[in-house]
C-alpha cells in the first residue's frame, strides 16, 4: 500500500468550493481533515468559529464540536431509521420541532424523496440513498445551533446519480445553500457539475494545490480538453 | 423443590444482571472504541474469571470483604456486618464472575457496528453519548440480549464462589446449584432430579432466547418483504 503524502495550504474565500483532481489526490483525506475524523501529522485548521487543529499549539477540536455538517461518499442512512428519521436526525436541538419539520419537508420535496420519507434504508437503489444522505447533512446544517451557519462538506455524494437527476439535486442544494448562507466544500470529478455551481476551484494533484481560482480559469484546460473528445466522436472517422 | 433456594437465585441472577449491563455498557464501548495498552490491560483482567477456577477467586473475595483487610473494614462499618456469608456479598461476587460474559459479546457487538455510522453521526454534530445511545446500541442490539442472557445464566449456574463467599444458609446464600449439591450428599435423588430439571430449563430458555429471537425476526423480515 502506498503512503500518500499530502501537503495543501488554502483558505476558502467563495461560498461554493469545489476540491478537483485525480483519484488518490488527497481531496477526501482534506474534507476528512476538516470534519475531524483524520488528524494531520501537522498544520493548522482554522474557522470562523475558532481553530480546529493546531499541531503546534496541541488543539484538537473533536469532530461533532465543529461547525462543520459531512456527507460522505457512501450514504450512511442508519438502517434502523425511516428516510424521514434519518433526514432530521442531525437538527440542531434548538430549533422548534415545527420548523425541523418545515424545513425537512420542503427538503426532502426538492430532492424528490417524498415517496421515500417512510421506507428503510435497504428499500432504497443506491441513488436514493445519496440524495437521503446529502438531504439529511444540509438539514442539519440550515438547523444549526450555534452562531452563524456550518461549513457544509460534501464528498462526491451524487455521484451514483444519472445525469438528470444529479443536475436537478446540484441546482436543488445550490439554491438552499446560497439561500440559508451555507458555505460549502465539495469533491467532484465531475466536470459539468463544476461548471454548473460556478464554484471556486482546488485543483489537487501530487498531494498539493495546483491551483485555485474560478472555474472558467482553474479548470479551462480540462474543458477543452473534453470538448475536443466530443468533436472527436460526433466528427465521420 | 427448594422454593427459597429457586427465589434466592433468580434475585440474584436478575440483581447481577441489572447491575452489569450499567457496568458492561460503557466499558465494552470504551473497549471496543479504539487499541490501546490500558484497554488490552483492562481486557485481560475482565476476562480472569473465565480461566481462574471459581473457588480461586472466592477465596480471594472471602478475604478481602472480611476483617483481614481495610476494604473489609470499612465495608463492614457501612453495612454493619461482614458482606461475606451474605446476599451482599453472593451478588459482590457474582458480578465479579458473571463479568465477562456481560461484557464480550458487547465488546464483539459494537466492534461489528460499522465506524462509518459513528462518523456518519458525528459529522451531523451529535454528541458522543447520543450516537451511542441512538446508533451504536440500536445496530448491537442483538449482542445487548445475548450479554443479558449470559450473564443471567451464568449467575444462575455459578457453584464455587457461591459457596466458598456464601456458605450454605437457607434463605440467604443458598441458591438452587447448592440446593441441588445438598439434595445429592443427602441422597434425595428425586428432589435433586427435580432441581436439576429446572436447572436445565433456565439453560435451555436462555439459549432457545438467543438463538430463537434473532431467527424469528430475520424469517418476519422476509414475510414483511414479500407483503411489501
């Protein structure tokens, strides 16, 4: 097994950040750092909220004090809880319990789970299960507690998704977050979803940033790049 | 039958399984949650009873809740009476033996709950004791019933500390696996054939519980599946 060196210095300036590169790059190692489920070797992780990690000064916030809201790549519905239970399992405990059921309802409507609300877990194609998922992170994330709203983390959480439906979610989770002021850190590999959400760009490679900037510039090679693969395939051989 | 004898056992037997599931709960899950020396330290000291012979261990229980030592002492300044020879002390004892048999199976149980749940949870910003609470024990829950049952029968089956701790006194520390060896050394083999029948049955129950329920609930699964 190989030992992937990671070595990234960025700070998040846009609302929309999308971490972009290869398989193996280190883009979920970041996210993980982040929430607090892997401990860098050294570094600092800092927030609004306050510094999160600091090997010099031995901080070490745990993950579930952070204000930071995860959905990973795998869904992780708890299999013991209806799609409804799992979706407000995270709301804050401040918030009225009449408001956790407004905001999940419109939730889970625009993500098309409303058929879904009271099935388990193993009921579900692996799709609808992601959209649980990611459904169940931003609700706890617009129900926060504390002051101000989490950074939410998403790791490549739609990408079992065809084509449609995944633009539909992007376009559904676009407009709650810039609606609630949601920040928010996503790992894709997909170009277009790139594109779509007119993100900030990390492109990670080689265990570092290559770059960061807008997605038109960060990302313009690789969009040539499959535009030229198009005409390629539409143009007679 | 030994009515007392039958009552004095499961009291005890319900009394130690009580207690060691409020003991077994949070140091199996403390266990189970990560490596370290003072857990492998901690793990090998609740499994001694297992392999130390039971009179060992009530010999050494004998000594230390009697006068002979501080702890004795003191105990016998609250209680006003040793806790030797005593319910007190059978149920001192039986926690002590029955210890690894309420605390293994959650040990395997919540090593088997998958950690991608617990970060699943915690990434929401829940609080560690309710993950545990709302997560954890709800997915392990079938080692929560085999831990209960173990520790019940177990208790209800013990001989060697019972005696070497409790002596044999009528009302107080005989218990039915007593009963049963006085019943034999008097030659009344059908009061101790009647003993050991209902012995038997505590065993069997229990097994039939552990074994039975999980198998029952996996064949109303697939029943709910086809309804649905």
């Amino acid at each position: 097994m190989g030992v992937v060196s990671l070595n990234v210095n960025f700070a998040l300036t846009q609302p929309w950040t999308v971490l972009f590169g290869p398989s193996g790059s280190g883009k979920t190692t970041v996210l993980r750092a982040i929430a607090g489920f892997v401990l860098p070797d050294d570094g600092r992780i800092e927030a609004a909220s306050g510094v999160y990690f600091d090997s010099v000064a031995r901080i070490f916030v745990s993950p579930h004090k952070r204000a930071v809201r995860s959905a990973g790549q795998m869904a992780r519905l708890f299999p013991h809880m209806t799609v409804l239970r799992n979706i407000i399992y995270g709301a804050g405990s401040t918030s009225k319990p009449d408001d956790v059921r407004q905001i999940s309802s419109e939730v889970i409507a625009s993500f098309g789970l409303r058929k879904l609300e009271q099935r388990m877990s193993h009921d579900l194609s692996g799709g609808e299960r992601q959209r649980a998922s990611v459904a169940r992170a931003l609700v706890s994330a617009i129900t926060f507690d504390g002051l101000g709203k989490p950074l939410l983390l998403l790791d490549e959480p739609l990408a079992g998704l065809d084509l449609a439906m995944r633009d539909q979610v992007v376009a559904e989770l676009k407009r709650w977050t810039e609606q609630w002021k949601i920040p928010v850190v996503s790992v894709t590999h997909a170009l277009g979803e790139a594109f779509q959400l007119e993100a900030e760009v990390l492109k990670i490679g080689d265990g570092k940033v290559l770059q960061q900037g807008p997605v038109a510039s960060v990302l313009a090679e690789e969009r040539q790049q499959l535009l030229r693969q198009l005409r390629g395939q539409d143009s007679p051989s | 039958m030994d009515i007392q004898a039958l009552w004095l056992t499961l009291k005890l037997a319900a009394s130690t399984t009580a207690i060691l599931l409020v003991i077994a709960l949070p140091l199996a899950w403390w266990i189970a949650s990560g490596r370290s020396v003072a857990r492998a330290l901690v793990q090998a000291f609740v499994a001694l009873p297992l392999v130390l012979p039971p009179t060992v261990l009530g010999f050494y229980l004998l000594i230390l809740l009697g006068p002979l030592t501080l702890p004795g002492r003191m105990l016998i300044r609250m209680f006003g009476h040793p806790l030797a020879f005593s319910f007190g002390g059978l149920l001192v004892g039986s926690l002590l033996y029955s210890l690894p048999f309420a605390v293994q199976p959650l040990v395997a149980g919540f090593k088997a709950v998958d950690t991608g749940y617990v970060e699943a949870a915690e990434g929401l910003g829940v609080r560690p004791l309710r993950v545990f609470l709302s997560v954890v024990l709800p997915l392990a829950r079938a080692s929560l019933l085999t831990s209960a049952v173990l520790a019940f029968t177990h208790t209800v089956g013990e001989f060697g500390v019972v005696l070497m701790l409790g002596g044999n006194i009528p009302g107080a520390t005989r218990t039915l696996s007593i009963s049963l060896y006085d019943q034999v050394q008097e030659f009344n083999y059908g009061a101790a054939n009647r003993t050991a029948l209902l012995l038997l049955s505590i065993s069997l129950a229990a097994l039939l519980a552990i074994y039975l329920v999980p198998a029952l609930r996996k064949a109303e699964g697939r029943q709910a599946d086809v309804a649905g």
